[in-house]
C-alpha cells in the first residue's frame, strides 16, 4: 500500500476461479456507470439509516451484487475492451504489468489465463493486479477475486513467491497487517529481491507501528531495489519520523526517475499531499496539476486537488472536485471531506447523506474481509455515534499501535467525554515528529478540555501555523477555542 493512499475497493465479485484445464467464462457485459455503482451504496444508506443489526451484513453482501452486476467476469471495470492487448508471458512481472493500465492489464491477464489455465506467474499477477484496482476504485468485492487467483496461483506452484508477494499485498489491502508481514517475510526467504515483498514489509511494519524496523526495512529495499515504490515508501518513514527535508528531498528523486505515466501520477500526488500537509497549497496544487496531466483520471490527485482548494479558500472548486471523486469512488476519506465542505456552506442535508454512504462502504468493506475500525473511528468520533466510535479505535489500537490509531482513540475519547483519559494518547500520537495538523488540532483540543490551557493553546496555534486550512470544519473549532483560551486568559 502506498502509505497515503486509500485501502479501498469496486468489482464485480461475480468469478470463481476455475478448476485446471477449465477456462472461466469469457463473457464481459457491460459494467455499471459512476453514478450505477453509487446508486446502490445510496440506497443501502438509506436502509441503514431506517434499521440496524444482524440485517446489515446480509444487506452487505446485496449490495456488493448490486454495485457491481455486469462487470467483467474475473474483474475489470469496462473501459474499451479494444485496448486490452493480446495475452501476457508468464515472464511478465506484476509490478511491471501495474504500472500501466490497470484496467488493460486486468482484462489481459484474464484472457492469458482463459488461454493458458496452469500459468501460475499470470494467476498471481492477476491477483496483485487486482488489488491495485481495488485500492483505486473503492470496491472491497476485487479482494475476493485476487484471493482467489492468488490461491490458485500457489495451487499450481506452491510457495511461488510472486503470489506470496500478492498475499502480502493484499493482507496489507485488507489491514491485516500482521500476516502481510509474515507473507512478505516468506516471498522474501524465496526470493530476497522482490519489490513487491519488500514495499509490503514496510507498509506491514509502518501500520503496525514499528518505525524503527520499518526505516531498516526502507533502508534495504532501497539497496535492493531502488526505485519509485521504494522511494515512496522511504520518504514517508522519514516523513513520520518529522524529517519532511529528506521526505521531500527523495520524493522529488523520485519523480525525476519515474518511467511512466502512472509513476509520475503517483509521486506527483504524494508530492502534492507532503506540501498540502505542511500548508504549501500552492505548490502542492503544481504537483497535482503535474499528476493530472500523466493521468486526468488519477483519483487520488483529484482528491488532494480538491482538499488543496478547499484549504486555499476555493471551496466551490473543491465541492465540485470531490463530488467527481465520489461518484466514482465513494470512499470513507472523500466522502467526509465532501461532507464536511457541505456542511461548513450550511447544507446538512446533503452533508447526512455523504456521512452515511460512509457507514454503508463500512459494512461492505467489512463484508470484503476488511479491517474497517480506523475508518470507522475516524468518521464516527465527528460524524456518527461516538460510542461506536470508541469501541472502533479501541479494536484497532489493540491490533496496531501507531501514530494514526493513536489519535484515533485519543478522539475518540475525548468525544465522549474521556478527555483526561485521551490525553496519554494524543500525546503519543505526536510523539515521533509526524507533522500533522489534524493531531495537533486534536490534542489542543483535548488539552483544553482536561484544563491544560497553556499546552492547548500551544497545540492549537501550532496546528493552524502548519496548516491554516487543514480542515474546513476542524480549523474553524481551533480557532474558535484559541479565542477562547485568550478570553479566559
């Protein structure tokens, strides 16, 4: 997982992988429009709202159907079917065939797979193919599929460690974080030159809060495999660690050596969220304006686009971005952004709405075989009901220890009503120099309420100098409870 990127997915769940010698169904009927794949997580919002329970997980898995009915058999979502190119050679590595066209990439690795049904290489770079896309398009039903072909792959050719690497990948994909390490671990034991092995062991060791090892893991990968996922990865270790210098420094190498379209798209955006994050709008806009034109359908560029012009006061733009980002990925991070944009322009109606196709991507996440509790936490504590919220950061904090879960609980706790209880974790949450304002806005807050007025106010002022816009909602509140804290004074 790229560490900035969304854990999401959208597909059609419809294959099964066939048994040796039995091709899968050629037939590929035309997939769902943005808007037909939002519909249905609409309308189970709307279900969810009237009732919950044990009705939900069934509704889940309807809903999974629903979003996805047409799609292509073992994947793909639709775009020109003339592009696909012919077939793919079991020499033909998953990370390269990635960084193309998803989509092209998909659809060809499933007619080489019809052709030639005991290729073990293509199997598996199905299956890893298949979890890229998901992250990308917001779909947890693709996790299914890439399991599946992952399975096969190693049926074929047990302890293959290009399907070890994929298993990690997607164990990282679903925040299993604990046996993504142990599945890079093992590819790696076959072959200790994997980049998809090694950019999965640090993910693993980053989200499960071991920064140490993951900067040693970052530090062989980059002996190992220099490169544009590597440098990634490295440059956001260090970022954590509060060195956003050298963040910067090997992200902008990064770009100079990026091959492809794809690769440019994917570090300009990084780029771009490093400089949003340390309150540089303008130049994080250049950056996204750069991943734009490689590629005008980059969701996360668009995204963080979106997010740059709200925090530099273009908030229509910004309504307008997100709401392109939504219809064709309704994931948890844009929806409440969109819906706290909504919101801060007075329209709750519709700022409801984007909060509830939250908890309806939850439950089909959580259907997927997704690990949902940060997402959950995140947008519940604000949002949602705080209960659940708390019993969510709980869970992940007591299965990965990190900066993000972390401040999830202090937040979650502080919501309701716990803020002296908060405070240890707030504190932790900033601990290791990750410069984020969120935390900071987070922890003043906290401060404030458990009577800390001095360190409150240090928290907060420190959170809007780094970040004036970080949050159309959460800054106007920092604000606001300076104010205060200089009324009191």
């Amino acid at each position: 997982m790229s560490p900035r990127s969304n854990d999401s997915t959208r597909g059609s769940g419809q294959e099964a992988t066939p048994p040796a010698g039995a091709p899968p169904a050629a037939e590929t009927p035309r997939p769902p429009s943005a808007a037909g794949r939002v519909a249905p997580l609409r309308r189970f919002a709307a279900a969810a709202r009237r009732g919950r329970g044990p009705h939900l997980a069934s509704c889940a898995v309807l809903l999974a159907v629903a979003m996805t009915a047409g799609a292509v058999a073992v994947g793909g979502d639709g775009r020109d079917a003339a592009r696909a190119v012919p077939g793919v050679s079991r020499a033909v590595s998953a990370d390269v065939l990635v960084r193309g066209d998803l989509d092209t990439a998909i659809r060809s690795l499933q007619t080489h797979v019809r052709q030639q049904p005991r290729d073990f290489g293509a199997w598996a770079a199905l299956g890893f193919a298949q979890v890229e896309r998901a992250r990308t398009d917001g779909d947890p039903s693709r996790y299914t599929r890439a399991e599946r072909a992952l399975a096969r792959s190693l049926a074929l050719r047990p302890g293959n460690d290009q399907a070890l690497a994929g298993q990690a990948a997607l164990a990282a994909a679903r925040h299993d974080f604990a046996a993504a390490l142990d599945h890079a671990d093992r590819a790696l034991e076959r072959n200790p030159y994997s980049e998809r092995a090694l950019c999965s062991r640090i993910d693993a060791l980053v989200e499960l809060g071991r920064y140490a090892e993951a900067a040693k893991a970052a530090t062989v990968a980059d002996r190992r495999r220099p490169g544009v996922p590597v440098f990634t990865r490295y440059a956001y270790v260090r970022e954590l660690r509060g060195d956003v210098r050298t963040a910067r420094r090997v992200l902008h190498r990064a770009l100079d050596s990026a091959a492809g379209p794809a690769d440019v798209a994917y570090v300009a955006t990084a780029l771009g969220n490093l400089e949003r994050g340390q309150g540089r709008y303008d130049t994080a806009l250049r950056h996204y304006a750069r991943a734009l034109a490689a590629d005008d359908a980059y969701l996360p560029a668009l995204e963080g686009r979106a997010r740059a012009q709200a925090a530099d006061g273009d908030r229509a733009g910004a309504i307008t971005t997100l709401e392109q980002v939504v219809a064709r990925s309704p994931l948890p991070g844009p929806l409440v952004a969109l819906g706290e944009l909504y919101e801060d322009r007075g329209d709750r109606a519709k700022a409801r709405e984007q909060y509830a196709l939250v908890d309806a991507w939850t439950a089909l996440a959580r259907a997927g075989g997704v690990d949902a509790d940060l997402d959950t936490a995140l947008a519940a504590a604000d949002h949602g009901d705080t209960a659940e919220a708390l019993r969510a950061a709980r869970a992940a904090w007591d299965r990965r220890r990190t900066v993000h879960t972390a401040d999830a609980l202090a937040w979650a706790l502080h919501r309701a009503g716990r803020s002296a209880e908060a405070l240890p974790y707030a504190r932790r949450a900033t601990a290791t120099g990750y410069r984020d304002a969120t935390f900071l806005h987070h922890r003043g807050m906290i401060e404030k309420a458990a009577g800390q007025d001095r360190a409150a106010r240090a928290s907060l002022t420190a959170a809007l100098r780094l970040n004036p816009g970080f949050s159309p909602l959460g800054a106007r509140a920092a604000r606001a409870a300076l104010e205060d804290l200089e009324a009191a004074r």
